[in-house]
C-alpha cells in the first residue's frame, strides 16, 4: 500500500520573532522542516505534499536545489483557518483512495520514523491512527476522549474541552495517518462551529467514530520526539535533547565523549571505536572519523574525512579537508578546503592551510600560511614561512618536493618550485626555482657597524 505524507508548514511562527518561517530555523544544523521531510522520507513515501503560507517563496526557494528530501508538492494555504483546512489544501494532489496519508507537521523536528512506521500500519489495519502522549502537563493541548473500553472515540481541543476533559493526561501530538478516502469523507464534514472558529483536523476522529470506524492510538512517553516549536526557548531545548541524544548513541557505540551537554552534531557523523572527542567541540556537515582519534576541546570540524590514529589539538578549525592515519594537527590549527595531510604529516600551532597537500611524513609546525601548494613527502617546512600565493588578481602554485628544508621565515613566491632534498636558508624571498639538492640563500647580506650608538631620549 502506498504512503503519502501531508507537512503543514504555513504558519507564520509569531512567537518566534523573526523575518523568516519558523519551519526554517535550525536545530542542529538544519532547518526544522528539513528533519521532518527527512523522517518522512524514510517512509518511503509516493509524494509528500508541503502545505506552506506564510513567506512560501523563501520556503520553496530553499529547497530547489535539495536532493535529499524525497518528492514534494507544494501546497499555498493562502488563508490560515485551522489545520483541517490546511489539509484541504492538499487534497486535490491526493488521487488514490486507497492510499495512507500520515499528516506531519514542520515545526516538531524531533518525531521518530518508526513512531511514523508504526502509525502508518495502524491506520492500513483500522483506518485512523493518531499518535499520542501521556504527560502530566497537558495544558493548552487536546485531549484524548476514550470510551468506557478504552476505544478512541474523539479528541477535544483546550479550548472546547469540559472541566472534567482538562483532567485527562493523554494528549493529542496532531500527528495523525488515515486511509485516503476516510480523511476525505471526514473533511468534507468539518465545520468552523467551536472556539477558535476553524476546521479542526482533529474533529475527524469523532466523525469516524460515529461511522463506525474504530480508531487507533499509537502512545509514546517520548516528549521531545512530538514537540511542536513555538519560540526560540522551545527550539534550544530541543536543540539540547537533540544533542545529548546524539552524544549517548556515540558514547554507547565507543566512542569517549567528555562530556555529553558540550558536544554538538550538526550533520552526518560517524566516528570509530576508541576515538575520544574534549568539550566544546562542533562537528558540522558530513564527517567521518576513524578508530584511535584524539580531539582536543574547542574543535570545529566541517565536511571532511579524518583517518585512524589522528590527534587534533585544542583550537583547531578544519573544513573540507582529508586527513590521513597517524597525523597531529594544532593546536589553534586552520585547515581550509582542499588540504589533504598524508601519512604521519603534521601541522603545527597557528599554521593556516588552503588546497594545500602534504606527503608522507612532512611538517609544517609553527606560524606559516601554506596555500595552493603541492608539499612531498618527508619535507619540513619552518616557522613563519609563507607561500605567496595570490598577486593581487590571480592565484598560482608552489611545488616543494620530497625531502625539502625551507628554513624559518621564508616566503615562497609562486609560481615556483622547491626540487628534491633541497634547502631554503632561513630568511630568504625565493622568486625562482630551486634544482635538486641545491642550498638557496636569498637575503641581503648581513652588515655589522662598529661603535655605533643607539639614540637617547632629549
């Protein structure tokens, strides 16, 4: 049976007090809608129908380009009158009956896609399913009518509900699967005749009830996982469950982790056994790291692929970069996109890296910029030694080859090349290329004055 997934995204997030849609704030690096559409997606979904509203163009514009997030259709709410309209909206991309269509919501970033499974094969057994919470705080939420076998026969908003109602614990989280065809009959009974004078999608379930058709629960105690985010201290709490989740599942395959409230994940991340990652420490986008690795507290690491046996030390910045097994990076170390560390290579305490590629065994340890270079294997590069890589308009290459010495303080202005097992005497400006094993020296000459007098104050 095929799947179709419904998101309502068209509110305008008032609360958040913002210029842009709340479905678009991040947590943990990405906006909230793009968690759900992810969930949904591993559900293998037919289409999934993106209700939007408010500022739908910075919404659609986002996602133009993605790739990851399944099919959509986009729906315009134009007028905000209650999630049962919002779910008429996209009733005419609907076209198969028979189908089940689980309604998800933009702003609950956190819900689980095997909560989302096990709803899904409620609804094809009975028709309706609605996943629900028991809490011991349901204030402002809808609650949970059951019949004297405990059956679901309604749900009542706050608002609407009696005094004897507001005492019930199960809450509604609004996440709800029908068959195709029950959601259509049901919405097209909904009326504006309650509180808050919308289409409730909620009213749906007492429809069916009164035809008969039995609803299912799907209870889950999970909180966080049916939080909906209505300001920015919702978000942050969120953002730290989320967080401290992810810290735990690396903690339990492994890894070492510090400290489980100071680690952030902002992407896909896989680290190896034995690793160990220090306090304050971000890992963004795409990221691998192997068995064996060593991060120093205060580490940034952006979309790149770490090897085994590697230590990072405190203060270190690296993005879109590889590094290779058994290499020491920092500390206060930037690796820009582009650099690639070989075997055993190093780099050194404020040492500034862009497409950059070390081999096996090389140094760059102290207080250099190394851009747009080509380094071989078992070469030491000294401190305060920079490639001059830019003129002002264009960009150009230095080669440093195997087994080269550049002494401390040396500028490398390119186009140019080191040969093999050649030196750089310290303190030189060199603008030509330097043969196999040849010492250059370009400095000026050094003068000593004799009886000279440094000047005194008048």
């Amino acid at each position: 049976m095929t799947t179709d997934v419904i998101v309502l995204a068209a509110g305008k997030g008032t609360r958040m007090y913002s210029d842009k849609p709340k479905v678009l704030h991040e947590l943990a690096g990405r906006p909230m809608l793009t968690h759900v559409l992810h969930a949904a997606k591993q559900l293998q979904a037919r289409k999934t129908c993106v209700v939007t509203g408010f500022q739908s163009d910075l919404i659609r514009n986002h996602y133009a380009s993605a790739n990851d997030v399944g099919n959509l259709v986009w729906v315009t709410q134009s007028e905000q009158l209650g999630t049962g309209h919002a779910v008429m909206q996209a009733i005419p991309e609907l076209d198969d009956d028979d189908s089940i269509v689980l309604v998800l919501y933009g702003d609950v970033p956190l819900v689980k896609p095997e909560s989302l499974q096990g709803l899904t094969e409620l609804a094809i057994e009975h028709g309706i399913a609605v996943l629900t919470l028991q809490t011991d705080d349901p204030f402002g939420l809808g609650r949970i009518l059951r019949d004297d076998n405990g059956h679901v026969i309604g749900i009542v908003e706050e608002k609407d509900a009696s005094p004897q109602q507001r005492q019930i614990k199960e809450i509604n989280t609004g996440i709800m699967a029908f068959r195709a065809a029950l959601l259509k009959s049901g919405l097209q009974q909904l009326t504006t005749d309650n509180a808050q004078g919308e289409y409730y999608l909620t009213d749906t379930v007492a429809i069916a009830n009164t035809a008969g058709v039995t609803i299912a629960a799907l209870q889950t105690n999970d909180a966080p996982q049916v939080q909906g985010v209505n300001n920015r201290l919702q978000l942050a709490e969120l953002e730290r469950t989320y967080q401290i989740r992810k810290a735990r599942e690396l903690a339990l395959s492994g890894v070492t982790i510090m400290d489980l409230n100071r680690l952030d994940i902002r992407g896909d991340v896989s680290i190896g056994r034995d690793s160990s990652i220090d306090i304050n420490v971000i890992l963004q986008g795409k990221v691998r790291i192997g068995d064996n690795v060593v991060i120093g507290p205060n580490v940034t690491i952006i979309d790149s692929d770490i090897g085994d046996n590697v230590h990072i030390l405190a203060n270190s910045h690296i993005e879109s970069a590889r590094i290779q097994d058994d290499c020491h990076v920092g500390p206060f170390a930037r690796l820009r996109p582009g650099t690639e560390l070989g075997v055993s290579s190093k780099i050194g305490n404020f040492v500034e890296t862009k497409k950059a590629i070390l081999g096996t065994g090389s140094k760059v340890n102290h207080l250099s910029y190394i851009g747009d270079s080509e380094i071989g294997d078992q070469v030491n590069v000294g401190a305060g030694t920079i490639t001059c890589n830019y003129d002002g308009v264009n960009k150009a290459k230095t080669v440093i080859k195997d087994g080269a010495f550049i002494g401390s303080n040396t500028a490398l202005v390119a186009p140019v090349a080191v040969g093999r097992q050649a030196t750089v005497a310290a303190g030189s400006v060199i603008t030509s290329d330097v043969p196999d094993n040849d010492l250059a020296v370009a400095r000026g000459r050094q003068k000593n004055i004799s009886g000279w007098k440094r000047p005194v104050k008048k």
